[in-house]
C-alpha cells in the first residue's frame, strides 16, 4: 500500500513518499530509520542522556546559542534544558517520523499528554471540532469537558457516515476533523483518502490516532491526513513497560508544537524513550507476527459456535473490510468478539483463559483479554454503556506474540466453560 524510499541516516532522506518506490523495508526503517552516525562513545544503541540542564562552555558559546535557535527547535544542535528536549528523546522523535514517513515528530509523556497538547496549542477560543463517535474515550472526553470550558464546541457524528461527518463542519469555525482507524473496539476504519479530501475542500485539517494501526500497517500522512497521534505505550513501545506519546506531521508544525510541548511540560523522561526506541527497533518484526496471529485467532472464533459475532477488518464481514484492504497492509493485533453468554458467563469464559493477562491496554509481546464492560466502563449501567455500544459479552482480545496455535489451544479450552 504505502511507497518507499532510499537509504540515508535521517528521518527526511527514510521519508517515504508516492513518487519514491525504493523505501527501505520496514525492518530496516524500525532498526535504522531517523539514526545518527556516529553516536557519543561509538555506541550503537542511543544513551540515556540523563540530565535536566545543559552547561555553556563560555559566555559567548551561550549568546551564540542564543542568536541562532528558536525556542524548542533545537536548531544548533544542543540542547539547553530539559524541557524543550533531549538527545535520547531526539533519537526516538527522528525513529517515528521516519517510519511514518513525516518530516518530523515530537514525543509526548502520554498519547493523552500528545492530543491534548496538540488541540490546546491549536485552537483558540471559539473553534469547532468534528469528532467520529468511537474515538477514544478519553479523547472525547476532553474535547466534550475541558474544551467545552474554553469555548470550544464539538460535534460527535457517527463512525463511517461520511455525509453527516461534512454536514457538520462549521465554516470557519470548524479547525479539526479528529478519528481514530481502526478504533477501539470495534476496529472501524477510517476512509484516510476520503476524510482527507472533505477536509481539504473545506479548508479544516485532520487528526488520526493510528494507535491500532501502527505505521508498519497503515502510513496516513500518504493518503493526505495532517496530523498522526499514537499512544506510544502500545506497539511502539511493545512491552508494556512505559509511558510515552507522539505526533508526527509536517517540519512547521511539528516546530510550533515542540514549542507549545516546552510551554505545557508534557515532555516525556529519557528511560522511558530509550525504553521507546529499543522497542521500535522490533517494531516490524512484533507487529507481522501480531497481525498473522490475529488473523487467525479471528478466523477461529467466527467459526466457533460459541461465538456470536467477530469484529476483525481482515474478516470479510467486518464492515469496514474493504477500506482497511485498500490502505493497510495488516490488519493489526486487535480482536473483538461477542460470545454466545450473559456479562457474568463471559467473564467465566475470561476467567479461563490461561495465557492472556486480564488486562487493559494493547500492543505489548503479552496478549491481554478484558471485558469492556466491566474493565473500561465499570462505572456506567447496562443502559449507559449499550448507548455506546458496549454489551455485557464483549471481549477484546489484544495479540502478543506468542504462538497463535497456543492462543487458539487456549481459546479452544475456555470456551467449553460456556453452555
């Protein structure tokens, strides 16, 4: 799906770009991608550099300094406190923006630390958002709660109804058009050319979580989407072992939300990016083995007469199957079902499970199970949370990277305590 380029040592000459077919392969990019050569003491892996504030040589080392960056660019090569930047957490914003084939990317301490960030430096009061309904719930929660005290209105429009998503943009009120493909989790997928072009025409720009899809599956700064947010955490990270965030977009923008980042602290410490970058490097190989281990746990459930339906973008009765063949490459490490059981028979079913953790979150080499209901939207009633369409027998199933005929074994054994 995506295009390619040739080789280098920084992330602008490993962006990838449709009139460029010889991109590296993502192995290759996960490894290499956005590296600088040679690193401090011939190390091969980037350092933890780990300081709060950097010394000046002299007083004129310090004015030169000063006379020739801009505020949280970084443009002398150096870096003068913590919050505007770090060389370890540079190495991993220059990683991402390779592999997703932007001209650059700022790293965040959280992917809420990372949106939050990027809508407050971006709009100003009065401003208008459209939201697809299944974006992520802390998402629309800050834009329903905490932007709504700035005075910025946001418009929810059903997931997939392209029609009523244009019909809600305001002219020149409305700045972001905000989705997440495939979301959470129900694995919808986004149409990245068509949003794209509806928002072009009206002059609004676009903001996609990309989470679930990671850029090994899905590179939608291609398809003309502005802004790519991950939640870090997940795939990028890959082993359940930090906290991070990141958007990456063009060189201009990402400059002026560097700059908000040294303004709002979000920044993210450098264990946690060096814990980042060492899981990006497996990154390609990780995600593969999800997504073949995911289609096939798919497969094997919607086959299973114990399981009421199967929500999977790879499955041909997904709804969004054709969108997701048409602009990723894998179909990601996510698989929701519905089982044939009340709340409490599924979480049975959950209980007997033996590989995965009963846990939330995703991405990581350890396969998770949870019940919606009961894991994320404990708190609300039954009617609350059918009004969001999560039932009581909903399960998501996150892949790690074992073996999918120990998963499937698993599985197979569980759901024989289900009548």
């Amino acid at each position: 799906m995506s295009a390619q380029t040739s080789d280098a040592n920084s992330a602008a000459a490993l962006m990838p770009s449709k009139a460029a077919p010889n991109r590296p392969g993502i192995n290759t990019l996960s490894v290499h991608g956005g590296d600088d050569r040679p690193r401090a003491h011939q190390a091969i892996p980037m350092p933890i550099i780990q300081t709060a504030t950097y010394a000046f040589a002299d007083t004129a080392d310090l004015i030169n300094f000063m006379q020739h960056k801009s505020w949280g660019d970084g443009i002398v090569g150096r870096e003068e406190y913590g919050r505007y930047g770090n060389p370890t957490v540079r190495a991993v914003e220059s990683k991402v923006a390779a592999l997703e084939g932007a001209e650059d990317a700022v790293l965040f301490s959280s992917g809420m630390a990372a949106i939050t960030s990027l809508l407050l430096a971006s709009l100003p009061t009065g401003a208008h958002i459209v939201m697809t309904s299944d974006c992520y719930r802390r998402t629309r929660q800050f834009c329903l709660t905490f932007l709504k005290r700035l005075g910025i209105e946001t418009t929810i429009v059903p997931t997939g109804d392209y029609e009523a998503l244009e019909a809600a943009i305001q002219p020149k009120r409305t700045r972001f058009i905000i989705f997440e493909s495939p979301s959470n989790p129900y694995l919808r997928c986004v149409d990245l050319e068509r949003v794209a072009e509806i928002a072009k025409r009206h002059r609004v720009q676009t903001i996609i979580d990309s989470t679930f899809g990671t850029p090994v599956n899905q590179l939608p700064l291609q398809y003309g989407i502005d802004y790519v947010t991950h939640s870090a955490t997940k795939y990028l990270g890959g082993h359940h072992d930090l906290l991070a965030g990141v958007v990456a977009a063009r060189k201009d923008r990402i400059a002026a939300l560097r700059d908000a980042r040294g303004v709002l602290g979000g920044i993210v410490d450098p264990q946690s990016a060096y814990l980042l970058e060492r899981g990006l490097k497996t990154l390609g190989l990780r995600v593969a083995q999800q997504n073949a281990t995911a289609m096939r746990v798919a497969q094997f459930l919607e086959a299973h007469p114990k399981i009421e339906r199967v929500w999977y973008p790879g499955l041909p009765s997904h709804p969004d199957h054709e969108i997701a063949k048409k602009q990723m490459s894998g179909f990601g490490g996510v698989v929701s079902f519905t089982v044939r059981g009340t709340l409490e028979q599924t979480s049975q079913f959950i209980d007997a499970m033996q590989i995965p953790y009963i846990a939330p979150s995703l991405g990581g080499v350890d396969s998770l199970i949870e019940q919606p209901a009961l894991m994320s939207y404990f708190d609300k009633t039954p009617e609350e949370r059918l009004e969001v369409g999560i039932t009581g027998n909903l399960v998501r199933f996150a892949i790690g990277v074992e073996d999918a005929e120990d998963l499937i074994a698993d599985l197979e054994q569980a759901l024989r305590v289900l009548p």
